[in-house]
C-alpha cells in the first residue's frame, strides 16, 4: 500500500490467470521478464455487525474483477473493523468479506449482496483510496453432517459440497469432508437450502442432492436458523460408474470438441451430471448410479450441428439406453452428429 503500485502478473495482468508462464532451464539464466507497473488506488472501510455496535475484528476479504476473476490481493479487518486492500489498477471491482464458520457471520458481497451476481461494482482510481466501503454483518448458522460409503460405512474424505438456495441457485459458499467423513458448510442467512456432494470421475462416487436423490427437483430443503447449527445432513455414496466415448462429424469431417454431453435417467428424465468433449472429441460422464441412462450429444447452436440422442437417434423414445456399472466405464459410447437444418 505504501509503495503504491499495482501488483501485476508477467507481463501485464491484475490476475493470475492473466500470468504468463516463463520457462526456466537448467544452467541457463532467463532473462527480459520485465514488469512496467502502474500507480493504483485501493478501497476501504469498516466491517461492524449489522446494529454497528461491534467491530468486526480478523476478517478476510477478497477482491474480484468486474469480470468475476479473483485477485490475488487479500485484506483483514483490525482491532477498529478497518481494512484497507490495495493497490489496484485504476477499474472497477467487487468486494467480498468471508467470514470463517467459527467467525459465525455470512459472507457479504458489497452492498449486502448474498451472490456475487447481485454485488456492486466498486470504482478504483490512481493514487485516491475509495473509501466508505463498509460492511455491516449478520450472524448466520450451518449445516453439518457426515458422508460415507453405502457398502461398508467408510468415511469419504475430500468430497466437495456446494449449497444453493430454495430457488436453485447455487451460492458462494463450499466445503469439504475432512479425514472423518464430516463437513459444516456457512454460515448461511437463516432460510432453506438444498445441499449437494459433488465428487470428481476420479472419487468414484455420483453427485447426490440431499437426502440421497440424483435431481434438484427431487431434494429435500435443508432449514437453518441463525447461530444454530443444524446436524445430521448425511450423504451414504453408493460406488457409481463411467460412460465414454468419440464424438466426431462425418459430414463435415471433423472431430468435435466443446460439445456438451446430457444424462436422462431410464424414466426420460435429465439428472444434473454433465460434461464436454476435449479437443480430440473424447468424453467421460459420471461417476453415475448403476443402471441404464440416455445420453445425448447437445452442440451448441453456433457448431451448425444437430443433437442427438445414442445410438443416432433424433427422439429419446427411440435412444438406446447404456448401462452403468459400479466402478466400471462403459465405453465406446459414440456420436457421429448430423449437420443441423
């Protein structure tokens, strides 16, 4: 802050995904990774609780281009609430405080937005602090359970959790299960949740709603209330399985990439497993309950191509089903997609 110089990635970038790899060999110097740095401004404030009665001490919070993309620059509340986070290139910015579970506050977005959809953008210029950028925070609760391995108990350690709200939509806030199985994801405004266990292909377990249904529209509403926890929001994770394949164009020769895969369960109705294909046109969908699925290859409108359903069908009600098995892949699964009318 004193310096007051934007922190930058080589060459040029505000973000680490803007970075530039350098390669470095071995006896051999690498040289010319230069850094042109501009003056910056930076945003403060105070964190208070929401009758400002308190301030709020240890805070974290983190900075966000307009964009989305998160920053590396990070700040903490002191004894006062103050924070102050910068230098930032002159711009605009969304602001973040993420309070820890223990903290028992809810991550805020400025201004007193739950979802970084609905936050306000912040404007940044050189060498000025924008300052009143304050906080003022309610206490929320949590929920907390335990996942385990249908078969033999186990606990899954290491699966990730996600929370959305009554309407669907998925919030900011995700956990994990620790070496017990066990997880406590918040705090959350007092309301109803939906909570889902999202494992990777390489877990080997499906992503399950709670209280073990494979859909949205079929989960159960989690009510947490403030400054209360609320216990036993179990997942028992039954082994699931892969489906994989080519996806290619005869027609107008080529492999695709960047087409979306679609799952229905064997009553014609979509479960929220998805992926894409990679740029060799391959895929890999799941891990999914055992049992027969229609897949669907759905290209997106500007690839000209049409979708279809395995084994190049145009109707689900003529898709042939594949069948998934516990910790297997089916494969061969493949799409040879039509040129779209």
């Amino acid at each position: 802050l004193v310096q007051g110089y934007a922190q930058t990635y080589h060459p040029s970038g505000g973000a680490e995904s803007q970075a530039q790899l350098i390669a470095v060999s071995a006896n051999a110097r690498t040289t010319n990774v230069d850094f042109a740095l501009s003056l910056g401004g930076s945003i403060a404030g105070t964190a208070t609780n929401a009758a400002k009665a308190i301030a709020l001490v240890d805070l974290d919070l983190d900075i966000f281009g307009a964009n989305g993309v998160r920053l590396g620059k990070t700040a903490r509340t002191d004894v006062n609430g103050d924070y102050e986070i910068g230098p930032l290139a002159a711009g605009d910015y969304l602001l973040r405080v993420d309070p820890t579970v223990a903290q028992g506050y809810i991550q805020n977005w400025y201004l007193n937005a739950a979802r970084e959809a609905d936050a306000i953008a912040i404007t940044v210029a050189t060498s000025t602090i924008t300052t009143g950028v304050d906080f003022a925070l309610t206490l929320g609760g949590t929920i907390a359970g335990r996942v385990t391995d249908a078969s033999s108990g186990t606990p899954l350690d290491g699966l990730d959790l996600d929370i959305f709200n009554a309407n669907g939509v998925r919030l900011g806030q995700t956990t994990s299960t620790d070496a017990n199985g066990d997880y406590e994801i918040g705090p959350l405004p007092a309301g109803n949740y939906l909570i889902r266990v999202d494992p990777t292909i390489a877990e080997g377990y499906p992503l399950m709603y709670y209280p073990g249904v494979l859909r949205e529209s079929d989960a159960s509403a989690v009510n947490v209330t403030q400054s209360n926890q609320t216990t036993n929001v179990d997942f028992s994770l039954p082994a699931g399985g892969t489906i994989s394949g080519s996806i290619q164009s005869s027609a107008v020769k080529a492999i695709l990439a960047d087409v979306d895969l679609d799952i229905f369960d064997d009553t014609s109705s979509r479960i929220d497993a998805t992926a894409k294909s990679d740029a060799a046109g391959q895929y890999q969908i799941g891990p999914l309950v055992p049992g027969d699925y229609f897949v669907k290859a759905d290209p997106g409108t500007g690839q000209g191509l049409a979708e279809q359903y395995y084994l190049n069908k145009g109707d689900i009600n003529l898709a042939m089903t594949v069948t998934v098995t516990a910790g297997q892949d089916t494969g061969n699964v493949n799409f040879d997609l039509l040129v779209a009318g």
